[in-house]
C-alpha cells in the first residue's frame, strides 16, 4: 500500500488545493464559487487522475497496470482531492462568514426564480422542504456537496481511465 500512497499524494494534493483555489478565484470573479468549482473538479479530476495512473504505470509498476492498480491509485486521487476541497472549502466558509451567507442568498434566490416550475414538476410541499433546508444549510453542508460531487465523478473517470491504461503481461 505504501507504493500507492506514495506515487498519488502530490496528484491528490496538487488537485485539492487547486480546487479550493478555483473556489476563492470564482467568488473573487463575482460567480457562484460552489457551482462553478463542481464544474472545474469536473475538468480536474479526469486530469488528475489520468496523470496519476499514468505515472504509476509507468514509473512505479514497470509498464504494467492491472485494472484493479488503476482503480486503486485513481481512488486514492480522486478521493485525496475530493478530502482536499470539501476541508478547504469548509475552513473557507467558517472564516469568512460573509461567504457562506452570500451563497445562501444565492441559493434562495434561485429557488425563488424557479418557485413555479419546481411547484409544476413537483408540489409546493417539495417546494417549502427545500426552502427549509436552504435556510438550515450550515456551512459543512456545502462542503459535504462539494466532497460528494467529486467522488461520484472520480469514480466514473477512474473506470474509464483504468480500462483505457491497462496493460499486462501476455
């Protein structure tokens, strides 16, 4: 296990805090910093984890990679980057708390501007629950989201790169 540690801490590390960075700089730009960073770890993560598989294969494992190599290595990238961002986000947040009651308010605003196609699709029961949780978001839950929605997209990349990389004896 410590070959895989090693060979995916910077890739992790270097991920996670480019993502609270992208965070910070879309906040500073005026954007919605949790929308727009989901989108970036979305760019990110395949890189990250592409990078990450590709030099264990080819620096640490001879030019072999089993799937099941790649799945690990990318696991420990994509959740290292995942950990990485919902942490820094949440430090973030809980110094700056100006932030944090700036994305609420754009959360409820978007919620109101769609009041109507949610009460159409839905009920106005799911309407008001979700007006309740947006009002009862701490700040952890915001990082919590941000934690979930890179794993699940870290997942799929990592299949797919795993398969694509593969390579074993014959």
């Amino acid at each position: 296990m410590n070959r895989y540690l090693e060979s995916t801490y910077r890739f992790g590390l270097i991920g996670g805090i480019f993502c609270v960075f992208a965070f910070l700089l879309f906040n500073w730009l005026g954007y919605d910093p949790t929308n727009f960073s989901m989108l970036f770890g979305y760019i990110l993560i395949p890189i990250f984890v592409f990078l990450g598989i590709r030099y264990f294969k080819k620096e640490v494992n001879y030019g072999e990679l089993s799937f099941a190599h790649g799945m690990t290595i990318g696991f420990l990238i994509y959740t290292m980057i995942a950990f990485i961002s919902g942490l820094g986000i949440w430090i973030v947040l809980l110094i700056d708390s100006s932030l944090f009651e700036t994305i609420k308010i754009l959360k409820l605003e978007v919620l109101s501007t769609n009041k109507e196609l949610i009460i159409s699709q839905l009920n106005e029961e799911s309407f008001d629950i979700t007006l309740q949780k947006i009002n009862a978001m701490k700040q952890r839950d915001i990082a919590l989201n941000d934690f979930i929605w890179k794993i699940l997209p870290g997942l799929f990349f990592t299949i797919i790169i795993s398969i694509i990389l593969r390579k074993t004896k014959i």
